[in-house]
C-alpha cells in the first residue's frame, strides 16, 4: 500500500495541482495540516479519490467552512490535531507540530509519524519508527520575523511493503523529480 503525505498547503492551489496529478496510484493520502482556505478541501476532495486523512495546522482558521466542505467528501476524514489509524498492519500517526510529533516518535509506539509545520522535508528513523515531515507544498519557510527564504515545494510517499518513504519535490512548471535519499540523508538517519 502506498500513502501520499502531504503538509502545508498553504492555499498553493498550482504545486497543489501538480502533487495531486503525481498521487493517482497511492491508496490513501494523509495530509498535516495547514490547508488554509476551505476551497482547498474541494481540490484535494476532487483531485484525490480515495481516503484522506486530515489533522489540523495552525493557520487552518475556518474549521467550521473546512469541515462543512469535507462532508461533501465521503472520503475525507477530518481528525482534529491527530490521526491515528493502521494500514495494512502499520500503525501510523500524523500531526502538524514537528516539535510534538518528535517527542511522541520517540515513544517508538508507530511505524509512521508524519508531521509538517517547519515546512523542511524530513525522513529520519527515530528507533522503529519512520518520522516523515513531507516538507510544504507551499514551497517556503519562514523565519521569526517574517521573511521568507523560497524552498522547494515537496511532498512524500510511504510504502507499507518496504516501511520507508520517498520523497518529490515539486519543480516550478510542475514536473516532478524525487528527493535523492543518499548519504546526506543517510547519514542524519545515523545519527537518530
């Protein structure tokens, strides 16, 4: 089984597009937070058709609308800050906070902890479980005082076969390109 993760959208309705075309072959997508704008829950309801597990960001300021859209989606789930649930024998977990998704993968309790928020792509092994930050569909991060420093637009997808995820970045005329899992990668894993 394969799931697409995504994390801060943003309202990024264009990387949104070409992420969602790149997914057609995952079984489940699950998304941490930081939609944004209600109209998001319709894109990701019309350009995904399988489940959709959601938990809510910090800048996800209308739930009311967002989940008034989701019910349009029989296949969006909306969790509230976390989403717990197993696939295919993987006990997974998603929230939006990478601070509190690091302490709680420590626990070592899942297979699969995702998170966002920081918005800077992450697969690192803390004991047996995968900690995946998919990184921001948005393509940016943002320092205390505001500015902004452009990143590149990425999201992940977990194999429950394999335990592991790779991750895509999102290339600005919406091609799509993995993320290179090689020694850099590696070696932060090692020192997990």
């Amino acid at each position: 089984m394969r799931i697409a993760v995504f994390s801060d959208i943003h309202d990024s309705v264009w990387k949104l597009d070409a992420a969602l075309a790149a997914v057609p072959a995952a079984d489940a997508m699950i998304c941490c937070g930081d939609l944004c704008s209600p109209f998001i829950v319709h894109q990701l309801g019309r350009g995904f058709a399988k489940p959709i597990h959601i938990v809510f960001g910090n800048n996800d300021g209308d739930l009311f609308r967002i989940a008034a859209n989701a019910r349009r989606y029989p296949h969006m789930h909306l969790h509230g800050e976390w989403f717990r649930g197993e696939f295919e024998g993987r006990v997974v977990a998603a929230h939006h906070f990478d601070d509190v998704a690091r302490v709680v993968a420590a626990s070592e309790q899942f297979d699969l902890l995702c998170f966002g928020h920081n918005h800077i792509y992450e697969v690192s092994r803390l004991g047996r479980t995968l900690a995946v930050n998919p990184g921001a569909i948005m393509g940016a991060i943002f320092a205390p005082d505001g500015s902004r420093t452009d990143v590149a637009s990425t999201f992940a997808v977990y194999d429950t076969v394999a335990g592991e995820a790779q991750g895509f970045l999102v290339e600005q005329d919406g091609i799509l390109r993995p993320i290179d899992s090689g020694p850099a990668v590696a070696a932060r894993r090692a020192r997990r």
